[in-house]
C-alpha cells in the first residue's frame, strides 16, 4: 500500500503572497508530492474538520468557541500572527482532523502523513506563533480518551520549542513531550517539555543528527510507545527565514529517515505532520516539506 497522505485543499486559507505566514506551501507540497508520484488515488484521504468535542479536549472551551465563531480577541489575533476569519477557522479545524485522521491511519498502516499540522505554539487558553489549534495535543488526548493507545511519544523537531504543546501535555503522564529546538528562537519565553534540547545558533548536519541519534535509543528505552507524533519542521535548514541552525536538504533527509527508521524498526506506528518552513521561495520549501513523505514512502 502506499503512503497514506492526508490533505484538504482548504488548508491553504488564501492569504495574499506576501504575507509572512507562507500559506501557498500547501497547495506546493501536494504538487511536490504530485510530481513524485505520491499521491494516486490510493494515498490520499481527506479529513473531516474536527469537531467542538475534540478541540475541547486541549484547549480552552471559550478560546474553542471563539475560534468556530471567529470572534476572537484582537490581542489574541495578534499573537497568532494573522485574523481568525471563516478560512482561518476552518483550516485550523481541518489541519487538526487531518492529524486525528493521520494517527488513525498509523494505528492501523504503521505510518502516515498529515499535509499540515504541527501548531505546536498553540496552548491550551489561546493559540500563538502562525498555530490557531494544537493538532498533536488534540490527536493525543482523543486518541488517549478512545483508549485506542496507553502511551505516546511525541518527537517535535521544528526549529522552534515545542511550547503550547508542553502547556496542554505537561499534567498528562501517558504522554512524553520531546523537543529539540534552536536556543535561541520564539519562543524568548519556553514551557519545559518534559525532554528539551536546545541547540546553538548555525548548528550543522553533523552535531544535530549526533545528538538525535544519541536521543532516540533513551526515547525508546522510557517505555513502550503505542504511537510517535512526529513534527518533522524544515524550519531547521540554513536557508529558512526564521530558523538560526544550518541543515541542508541532505541533513533533512538524514534525520527524517533517522527517526522513521529508529521507531518503524521497533514496530511502532509514526504519524508525522508537517510543522514550521519559512521562505519567500515557496517552491524551495514545499520540496523541503516533501523530504518527510518521500522518506516516509520508503516506510509504508
Ligand atoms: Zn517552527
């Protein structure tokens, strides 16, 4: 079977080109994966928004019910980084049933895909950073209430610290937060995961794939993981617009294929999702958001 891949064609909400948040790289990346013959009809599947009850089991009900009525407060707005109009709304709750949707498909494939997902910002009182809802924290507490997993690892490797999803998670004891991040970006103020680490500015392809492979032996080694979220963020690469460290395609690739690899060894389903890229090549980025699937590919 190949791939499964989740995507909806309203993820891109349609902001205008220049806007800081990248929202072209959607339609970009499911035209990557296109021309890499990932997505015939038997890969692709398409997510349903994800309902009040979901949303509500990591977040805030007011935030919730502010978000599906787009009346959310103008400070709030401004944290997110753009307003919560129809579009806005409806991707947020669409990229979060895309990672429900993904993790169901791993629980029974081994490994699938989100074309979206990774709003790791997004807490549980409001969203944050480009995140509206946190889809990993909603996917991992419905799963959890489902009881269709005991214990979860989640593998957060954007450029950025994994802080909103540290804020839902870090009471919950069935679920282990990682995140290694570049020290020295958003968020200024962090929320301890319950792993971080934090890498210096202009860390290269040789020292961060070192220090993941030292990690993923002790990740396994804590307990046995019915599931591994994995926020496979290129905001890492030397030429992202936000990102402080240096990877290069290749080191992508390495480390993508270092943790499907670890972790589908050991049998243990990986559900990744897309995370953080910044570039005003949105071509470029949308290849370096494909290295996930292309890698996963090799794993379904
Ligand atoms: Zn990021």
């Amino acid at each position: 079977m190949p791939l499964q891949i989740v995507h909806h064609p309203d993820y891109d909400a349609g902001f205008a080109v220049n806007h800081r948040f990248p929202m072209s790289k959607y339609k970009l990346l499911m035209e990557a994966l296109g021309a890499r013959g990932l997505t015939g009809p038997a890969a692709l599947n398409m997510p349903e928004p994800a309902p009040a009850s979901w949303l509500k089991l990591a977040h805030a009900a007011g935030y919730v019910d502010q978000v599906l009525a787009c009346e959310v407060p103008e400070k709030i707005e401004r944290e997110i980084g753009f307003p919560v109009g129809p579009r806005v709304s409806l991707r947020a709750q669409l990229a979060t049933g895309g990672t429900v949707l993904a993790a169901r498909l791993a629980l029974l494939n081994g490994i699938a895909c989100n074309a979206a997902g990774g709003s790791h910002h997004a807490r549980r009182a409001q969203g944050a950073g480009f995140c509206t809802f946190n889809d990993v924290a909603v996917a991992s507490l419905l799963l959890l209430a489902e009881a269709a997993v005991g214990n979860i690892l989640i593998v957060d490797l954007d450029v950025h610290q994994g802080d909103g999803t540290a804020d839902i998670l870090g009471g919950e004891r069935r679920v282990f937060t990682f995140s290694m991040h570049g020290d020295r970006n958003y968020p200024t103020r962090k929320i301890a995961s319950d792993l971080d680490i934090a890498l210096p500015d202009g860390t290269g392809d040789a020292a961060y794939l070192q220090r993941l492979g030292d990690i993923l032996p002790e990740l396994t080694a804590m307990a046995r993981w019915d599931i591994v979220f994995y926020n496979a963020g290129v905001d890492v690469h030397a030429e992202d617009r936000l990102g402080r460290l240096s990877l290069s395609d290749e080191g992508l690739r390495a480390r993508d294929d270092m943790v499907i690899r670890h972790f589908r060894a050991l049998g243990i389903p990986v559900c990744g999702v897309i995370g953080g890229g910044y570039s005003t090549d949105v071509a470029a980025l949308a290849a370096r958001h494909a290295i996930l699937f292309e890698t996963a590919s090799g794993f379904a």
